[in-house]
C-alpha cells in the first residue's frame, strides 16, 4: 500500500504536531489541533502518517464531548537512540527511547595494555553483543557518537588533546564496520548539550547564556539569541582552556585534581571573567561528575564576586543541574530526533 504523502503539508506543521505529541500523556487529534492551532484535517493527516510510520502508536479509545470514540495516540518508545560516548577512555553505551528517557547502559573500562583503537573495537563488540541481545536494530531512530572535539568528516578523525589517539583513529569507519549500521550523528559534547540547553530554555526569557559542563574533564560554551557562538576555530567559550594560577589549564588542574576548593576556585575566576565580558542571561553548570557541588556553590559564588567585583544581587542566575541524564546524550537525540522524523515525513 502507498504511504500517506505530506508533500503539501509545511515541514513546521508536522513538526508542530510531533512536538504536541511528545508530553508523556497520550493526547487526542482534538487536542493536537487545540495545542497547534492548526486544522482537524491538517492534524489527522499528519497523525495518520506517523502511525502509519510507527512514529506513533494508537494508545487507547476514549469518548470525546459529544460522545463519539476518539483514539488517544503517544510516541512509539518501541523506537530509539543508540548514543556512543567517547569523551572519555573509559566509553559508554545510552540506550534513550524517542521520548528521550534512558532506556539502559553499559560502560567499557578502558584496558591500558592494549591501544587506544584496539580498546574502541572491543568496545564496539561489547555493544553489538548487546544489540543483538537487547534490541531491534531496524527499531533504531538513529546511532549517534558523543566527541570530546571536532569531527573532520574528511579523514574520519577527531583533534582532541583530552584523547591525542583519536587524531589517527578512524572513528566512524570502526564503529559502522563492528555494528553494521550507520552512524548518523558524530558531535563534539560541549555542541550537544548546549542544544538540549536551548531547548530546554525555550519557554524562558533568555538570551546570553554561559554553559559549563564538569564530567570527566572541564569545557564550555556562549549561547546567544539561542545561537551557539562560533569563534575562530569551532566555537567559542571553551572555559577548560583558560590558564590558572597554577600556570596550566583549567582543564589540566581539573584532571590532576577532581572537584576541590581550588579547583571551583579556578572555575569562579574565569566564569567571573565570561560574565563581565559577555553579560549573560544565567550561567548553566552541567555537573556529570557524581559529586554534588550544594557544599560548594556558595564558594563558587564568593569567588565569582570577589573576582568581577559584582555584588551577589548584581549576579546573573547561577543554575547547577545534577542531571541523570548528560546533556550531551540529550541534545544529541533531539537533534537525530528532528532528522529522523524529517526524513520519515518528506
């Protein structure tokens, strides 16, 4: 049978639609029509067209006002993301659903006796274990790989001084010849999660923002017009490589340290410097390092101060998310997220 064709229906309706659809609660045509403002029509063609798709799943009848049986529909998390992440030696395996919630993990500790590439194809052949063990492959909404620097998609490496191996590794070419599906997404984490951070502040009223993520390593980014800011090489606002006092980088204190008094210390003075250059909106900190940082947020603050010379009050909001889920994995999704349906629906 032919597929419904969405020629004549603005890729933003459908898109307007979907994103009706991905509250938790199952949800009516009537009520995607009321949310989006578009028409029944509109809205039942496009609904009909997801699940004829499996985008969607019909989720139960229920009876509307006038008492006709109305079908309630909900993302298929049947559907999935196989997230890859290779910030660190130590890499991992997110499994997340469409819905964008974790649906399991595995970690691969890295095996110094052996290179660095040698470690990524037994990694890789620990996740195909897992696939076909655990999942539908077909069921895959995509395979996307977390990067702790920039991917050049001409010599299929990564320049990266956090991992220098990667340099010479051909990353997507071993990850795609062990999985035997291709890789739809390779992005730098910093890039990602400062996606699921615009997205996550679409409702608010904000322009400027410093995002700083803490993990296994320290790095950053400037968000403007909920743009992120490019500078002369992939971006800007990269906070780990700032000089400390110590005469080595904020990174490279953090690594050799951890989460210590002097290591937020060294945070606060180069955040203070970002705030009084850029001005932003808020300061997000992503804290991925299993530590809570309660204990140490009013150091941070007193530092940031006493740096900028700003009092508290005059402090742009400082958010600390002590996230389940790393932002990184997160925006990663969303973005395959919207190719996949895209594709799905042209």
């Amino acid at each position: 049978m032919e597929r419904i064709n969405l020629s004549s229906i603005k890729k933003e309706s459908v898109r307007a639609i979907f994103n009706a659809i991905t509250g938790k609660d199952p949800i009516s045509r009537a009520e995607i029509a009321e949310v989006t403002g578009l028409s029944l029509m509109t809205v039942g063609k496009v609904v009909d067209a997801l699940l004829e798709r499996r985008v969607i799943i019909q989720y139960k009848e229920a009876k509307n006002a006038a008492g006709r049986r109305a079908g309630l529909v909900r993302l298929n998390t049947d559907k999935f993301f196989l997230i890859l992440d290779l910030t660190a030696r130590n890499m991992s395996m997110t499994v997340m659903d469409i819905a964008l919630n974790i649906v399991d993990k595995i970690v691969y500790e890295y095996n110094s006796d052996f290179y660095y590439e040698e470690n990524l194809y037994i990694f890789m052949k620990n996740v195909k274990i897992y696939t076909l063990r655990n999942l539908r492959m077909e069921d895959a909404a995509g395979v996307g790989v977390v990067l702790p620097g920039t991917y050049n998609a001409e010599d299929d490496t990564v320049l990266s001084p956090r991992i220098p191996e990667l340099a010479t590794t051909h990353v997507k070419a071993i990850i795609e010849d062990v999985l035997r599906h291709p890789v739809n997404a390779l992005e730098k984490d910093v890039l990602t999660a400062a996606t699921s951070n615009l997205a996550d502040l679409e409702t608010e009223d904000v322009s400027g923002v410093v995002y700083v993520c803490i993990g296994e390593t320290i790095s950053g980014a400037l968000i403007s017009g909920r743009t992120l800011i490019h500078g002369s090489g992939a971006y800007a606002g990269d906070i780990g490589r700032i000089m400390t006092d110590e005469k080595i980088t904020l990174q490279a204190l953090f690594a050799a340290r951890g989460m210590r008094e002097e290591t937020v210390a060294a945070l606060a003075r180069g955040l203070s410097y970002e705030i009084l250059l850029f001005d932003p909106d808020i300061v997000l900190i992503e804290n991925c390092t299993g530590r809570k940082m309660d204990a140490l947020r009013p150091l941070l603050i007193e530092q940031i101060c006493r740096t900028s010379g700003l009092s508290k009050e005059s402090l742009p909001p400082i958010r600390i998310m002590e996230s389940g889920v790393r932002h990184a994995y997160r925006g990663l999704a969303i973005g395959m997220r919207s190719s996949w349906i895209q594709k799905e629906v042209d």
